[in-house]
C-alpha cells in the first residue's frame, strides 16, 4: 500500500510539474515572419507595405496556455514596391526612420478560447511612444517542422491602430484616414 502510494504521489507530483513547467524558447523564422501595414489611399486604392527584419523571441507553453511575444521591426526594412514610397515612408512625415530605426510590440500574455488562441494583447512602441495594442489571432498552430526538425509555432495576427496616437498625422486634416491596419506574420521553432 505504501509502495502504491508513494508512486501516485511521485505521479502526481511529475503531472504537477508539467503543468507548470517554464515555457519554452521559439527562435523566429526570418523566412516566415514579417509584419505588414494597409491603409486607405483617397478611397481608390490601398496602400500596403511590408517591414521584413523582424526580430526577437517567443516563450510558449502550451499546457498552461501561457507565453511572451517580444518583436523589434527595423523600419528601414520597409518595401512597397515603389521605391519613391519607400522613401516617403522613412521620411519625418511618416516613420522617421532616422530619428525612431526600430518598433517594438511586447506581449507577456496570450488569450485562448478553450485550445484556440484568440488574441495577444500587448503594447506597440512607435515612433518615441508606447500605447496599449491587442492583435487578434486569426490562426495559430503548433507542428512537427521535418525541415528544422523540432516543432514549429506560427500565426497570423492583426489589429487596426488609430496612427495618430502615435502622432502620425501626416495629411489626416487633408482627408486621409488614421486608422492602419496591421499584422504581423510569425513563424518560430522550438529551441
């Protein structure tokens, strides 16, 4: 009797420590991560950009369905498509790269809806200034990667940001709209 319930003891305590085990280390994938904005030009079109130097670290634990997103964007990676834009874009009118080279989104939580991530609220430092965003998760899984051979976690998230509480305001008295729509396109493997 002893012997059994010192082994249901031990199991449980195993199962314990499981549960509340530090969650793990992702590296990002540079080849699938980037972060992208869009916003409306005069009602016509859209203007879309892509940043690709992204950096920084994911914690995930998927037992307790707790992590941290921590992500540097290097402004100056920015494309367009149009190198006049690209130039606009890094100019003080805009992202003032010179003055503000990187953004930052930093998240200690996730929120899931029973096992699906739903949303990463965090705060977004943008040009000198650090204001409350939460990204919505529109997907999120984690899977074995045969090419990197260990498991692999990514989504796909996005948010509307008002950029004038950055002070962003170029041409917003002219008309043109403050709402961005952003995203952020994250893949990391487990290290």
């Amino acid at each position: 009797m002893r012997k059994r319930l010192s082994t249901f003891i031990g199991l449980a305590l195993l199962a314990l420590g499981a549960a509340h085990a530090e969650p793990a280390l992702y590296a990002l994938d540079a080849d699938h991560t980037y972060a992208t904005f869009a916003i409306d030009h005069h009602g016509a079109s859209v203007n879309r950009a892509r940043f690709d130097e992204v950096a920084g670290s994911v914690r995930f634990d998927p037992v307790a369905k707790a992590g941290a997103i921590d992500l540097f964007v290097q402004v100056a990676s920015v494309y367009s498509g149009s190198r006049g834009f690209d130039e606009h874009l890094l100019s003080p009118d805009l992202f003032d790269a010179r003055q503000y080279p990187t953004m930052r989104f930093v998240s200690d939580r996730l929120v899931f809806d029973g096992e699906r991530l739903i949303e990463v609220p965090g705060q977004l430092t943008l040009l000198g200034r650090t204001l409350p965003v939460t990204l919505k998760a529109n997907q999120f899984k984690c899977y074995p990667n045969k090419r990197a051979k260990t498991e692999a976690c990514g989504g796909d998230f996005e948010a509307v940001i008002d950029r004038t509480q950055w002070g962003m305001n170029y041409l917003v008295d002219a008309g043109m709209p403050k709402n961005v729509r952003i995203t952020a396109t994250i893949e990391a493997f487990r290290q």
